[in-house]
C-alpha cells in the first residue's frame, strides 16, 4: 500500500491526527536503563507497542541513532514495527538533502535499508534533490517548509522579489511542492505549530499535501489551533509529539505513562476536529 | 590543531588545493571487489595512503556508506586516515540541516563519534541549526550557499526582496556566514564549481571564508576557473573531485590510477594559481 493510503487508514482506523516521533535519549531512559545506549531498541519498541493503536504514523529521528552507533538498533525497531503494526506508516526523520548520486544512495538508505513508507528532506538544493525519491513509486516525501525553530525565519521567512506575487520562501517552496514538484502525489510539507496562521497559509497554497507537525508537546506548541488551521476533509495532518510522550514517565511502567500521555493528546487532537 | 589551520599547513605542505572526495560506489569497484560492499574500506583506504601527500582534505560522503550499512567501515577509514595522514583534515560530507537536541546528536555523530575535522551542513532551518555544530570549538562547518545542479536555481537563486539591496538567497546567505553567523571563525561556505562567475560573487561577500567547491572532474566544472575565481592570499579554496580520481583505473593498480589522476589535478589547480 502507498504512503498516503496508509496515513489514512490508520489515521481512520485509530481515530487518531497523533504520530509519535522515536528520539531516544539514553540520558532520559527510565531506571535500569539509564544511560545505556545498548537499550535504544527495547526502549523504543516498548512504546511502539503501548501506542501503536493510538496513533497515524511512527516517526524515528536517525540523528538519535546515529549518534550512537546505534544504525543495527534502528534495522530492528524498523522492522519490528513492520510487524507489530503493519497498519501504521513508518516516517524517517533525516531531512537529507543531496543531489544525484549521492541523494540515490540516501533514498536507497531510508526506503531499502530501513523500509521507512515515507522520509523527510531539506529542499534547499531544489528539485534535482527530490528527484530520487520520487522514483520510489508509493514512498512519500516530507519537504521542510516552514519550522518553527527562531532561525526558521533567517531564510524561509525572506520575501522573493523575483517570484511572481512576491510569496515568502516557504510560501514559495508550498506552491511548488503542491504544483510542478509534486509528480505521484508522493509529496507532503513540514510546518511547525508554532505559528497557526502559517500552518493556514500553507494549507491555502497546497490544499490537498499531507502536513506534517512537529512542535507541539515537549515543544509547547498549541496542538489544537494547528489541527484547525491545517485540517480539511481530503488533506491529511499528522502532528507529531516525541519528548512529552517519550518520557512521559521515569520509572519502571515508561511505556503505560507514554500511552497514558498518548490517550491525552490523541483526544485533545480529535476534540479539535469538531 | 583546529580545522583552518590543519586546512592551510596541508595546502601549503602538500602544494595542492584538491581534495578527494570518498563517494565508494560498490558497482564501480576494480575486479576482485566489484559489487563487494564489505570492501568499502579496502578500496577507499587504499585510494587515501595513495594520495595522501597530494590532497588538502579529504571529503567522505556519508551516504554511500549509510546506503551500505557500512557506517562501522566509515569508522574504520576515519581512524585510518587519523593515523597514516595525521595532516590532512577531513570534511565529512553530510549536509545535515536540523536543529536543538537533534542538530547536537549529528554533532556528535560527525565530531565524537567519527573524529570528523570539518562537516557539510545545509542551512535551511537557520542559525540555529548550524549553532550546535560551533560549539565544538576548533571543528570546521560549510554551509551550502550555491550549488551547481540546475535544481539549485530553484531557491538560492531567488531574489530577496526583504533584504537591504535585494540580494538573491545565496548572497543573502554568503553575507551571514561572514559575518553574524560566524562566531569563531568556523564557517565556509559550499559553492559549486559549474558558475566561476558566481564564486567570485561569493568571494566579494565572503572574503575570508574557506570555500569548498564540489563540481570538478566527473562533474565537468572548469577547475582552473574556479581557482581564479575563488582564491585570495589568504582565503582558502578546496577543489574537490571524487569519481575522475576514484575510479581513475578499474584493475589491480586502481590505486595507481587515482594517483597519477590527483597529480595531474593537483598540477592543473597549482597552474591556475599563476
């Protein structure tokens, strides 16, 4: 099944807007396993299985791994969320961003070596820089457009003056990702909840790409303003949380504090839909 | 040593401006490792101990590697060229562009993890997804500015109209890395090879920062241009070529081969200088 039918399956079948971003931080690992980078898998497969049905999609960040030589860990939870929730869309965090070559072998990383549904990119190199992935026909591609980190204004915030209507940057990059860019309708966007009235204007220059949300949680955006700014009958959001749910608790039971924070934010998430 | 003065005491010492550029693609290996991804360190050390007295850096591209799962093979070269080359710094090419806790995860990835002098970075999330890279003191960062892939027109040659004097994006972003971005003189700037005319553009905004400039050899650009275009008395250039010296033979003595390819490179860049 493709990308954008899984999301909504599972966003259908769960009733859920909520993805659960996997940022592990041995440093935050509950008791017995604090510290230990070895337990990356065991922690995060155990939140995998007590929010697997509460949620649209998984989002592992390969920065948490990667930093810890943990590539082989990340095989496995990959896989292990392949089979204990095959329903539910698997979206690598990398923001890769790399032309050619060299983005071949990135795509061929996230969608051969890890089986991820759907990847997140940079698209500061333009096009050319999306291409490949897009040749993974079904796979979907997540383009960073407008986040809400303060330097997110250093760039995608400039007006264009050589743009017709003098769009902003991200302005400019949504209108491209919804129009010429979009080939197999395999492209979504990255806004942050930061800014609803941007999560708005997104949604009106690529009304049907699936968005998604980072920044609520741990990060204290308002999730429930972003669902309504972004949310419409046929285009997806998914708004991801990871800290708030991840560390939810800090003893033994880690996982049922995660699905008990999980239950809290799917619910607040639906209530924002009516 | 901190990466700018490894850079400069390696051009000076070696004569050269070129860096090679470790793009291992198994399917191009020599016979007797064609097609053997476990052979990736073997081919690409062995290209290393044979040009290491010819070289200013050299350039890993984490994405051949990662395609791989060979990130322990990478580990293994990085030590490699810590020991038989102790005075060539190394760039690991990695584009990375993401910010706070995660930007500090592929920081230590690139610095920590694989003793990285230098890394790649895209600067689309802002300054502070590059901040977390600098405060490894005495680490190198190049910030991609203009690419030579024809996507790169699409966002960094954009003009600017909110910016003083309508620059386009990638002068607007030449600008910053000179000045309030870079906060102990870590930064360069990424300008691709294919537009001497926009190097030198760079050059007039950035004219201290070291330049590296992918896009020569296999990818065609006019090298000797570039040189002309790029360096000052004391603002260095890395010319980077990866596949023209890589796979430069395809038998036993491919080795050989990159050799007598990175000389003859190293003698074209040294001619430009004149």
């Amino acid at each position: 099944m493709n990308f954008t039918d899984m999301l909504r399956a599972a966003t259908a079948q769960h009733g859920s807007l909520l993805c659960v971003g996997l940022d592990p931080e041995p440093a935050r690992f509950p008791a017995g396993m604090q510290g230990d980078a070895r337990k990356i898998y065991d922690f995060c497969a155990a939140v995998v299985d007590a929010t697997a049905d509460l949620v649209c999609a998984f989002k592992p960040q390969i920065a948490y791994f990667a930093a810890h030589g943990a590539e082989e860990q990340l095989e496995r939870l990959m896989q292990h969320m392949r089979s204990n929730a095959p329903q539910v869309p698997v979206i690598l965090d990398a923001k890769r961003g790399d032309i050619g070559a060299t983005a071949e072998q990135y795509a061929k990383e996230a969608f051969e070596r890890y089986g991820a549904d759907a990847v997140t990119l940079s698209p500061f190199m333009g096009f050319d820089s999306i291409a490949p992935y897009l040749a993974y026909r079904g796979k979907g591609a997540f383009l960073l457009c407008r986040t809400s980190n303060p330097g997110g204004d250093d760039l995608q915030n400039q007006r264009l003056a050589s743009v017709a209507g003098q769009p902003l940057l991200y302005e400019h990059l949504a209108s491209l990702a919804q129009g010429p860019w979009n080939r197999n309708g395999q492209l979504g966007l990255v806004v942050g909840a930061t800014y609803p009235q941007e999560i708005e204007r997104v949604r009106s220059l690529a009304p049907t790409l699936p968005l998604l949300i980072p920044g609520v949680g741990a990060q204290g955006g308002d999730a429930a303003a972003a669902v309504r700014a972004g949310l419409r009958s046929d285009a997806p959001i998914i708004v991801n949380s990871s800290r708030a749910i991840l560390y939810a608790g800090d003893g033994a039971d880690f996982a049922g504090a995660a699905r008990a924070q999980a239950l809290r934010m799917r619910a607040l998430l639906q209530a924002a839909r009516r």
